[in-house]
C-alpha cells in the first residue's frame, strides 16, 4: 500500500474518532473517566503490568462505545421509524457497552483497592 493510501485511510479514522467525540456524550464521559483513571494511576505508581491492563481496558470500553455509535447510527439510517428489530440491534449494542464498563469497573477496583487502602 502506498504511502497516500495509508494516509487517507489515517484521515478517514481520525475523522471517526472526532465524529464520535463531537456527537456522542458517553464517549465524552468515558474519555473523562479514562483520564481520571490514568493520574489516580500515576498518583498510585501502578507497575507495568497494571498499566497494560487499564489501558487495555480502557480501549475496551472506547472501541465498545465507538461501535455502539456506529451501529446505532447505521441502524438509524437504514430504519428511521421505530421498528422492533432495531430496538433491538440497539439494545444489544448499548448492552455491550455496559458489560465493557462494568468489567472496567471491577478491574479498576481489583487495582485500586488494595493500593488505597495501603496508602491510608
């Protein structure tokens, strides 16, 4: 792939992710959960490993979001008026979403617990 291609394919993601920012709140907010996360983390001096499990999940709950978006966007589009299948597809996608956040949550705790509590 030439040099162009892979540059128009940049823009095109990068045009995603402000997109998704622009438009969709949860994103908005997870974003600024994910920020709160990394200085408590770098408040608390998490060690490698840790690093690489919140910024895994992190992602995890990012690129849930970003395709809950865009299937409700596709769904929207290809059925404006209400219709029980795409209530559906959105449900399931919002759902996702949820299952990714609360596995942040439980990981974050498993993290941060022990490290408060042996900090106070």
């Amino acid at each position: 792939m030439n040099d162009h291609k892979r540059l128009i394919g940049f823009s095109f993601a990068w045009n995603g992710l402000r997109e998704v920012y622009k438009t969709e709140r949860n994103f908005r907010l997870h974003l600024v959960a994910a920020l709160f996360v990394v200085v408590a983390g770098w408040w608390m001096r998490l060690s490698r490993w840790e690093w690489i499990v919140i910024l895994l999940v992190i992602s995890f709950v990012l690129l849930a979001e970003m395709i809950n978006s865009a299937l409700e966007k596709l769904v929207d589009h290809l059925q404006p008026d209400w219709h029980p299948v795409a209530k559906v597809v959105k449900d399931v996608a919002a759902g996702a979403v949820l299952i990714a956040a609360i596995t942040a949550v439980i990981i974050g705790c498993i993290i941060f617990i022990p490290k408060f509590i042996y900090v106070y």
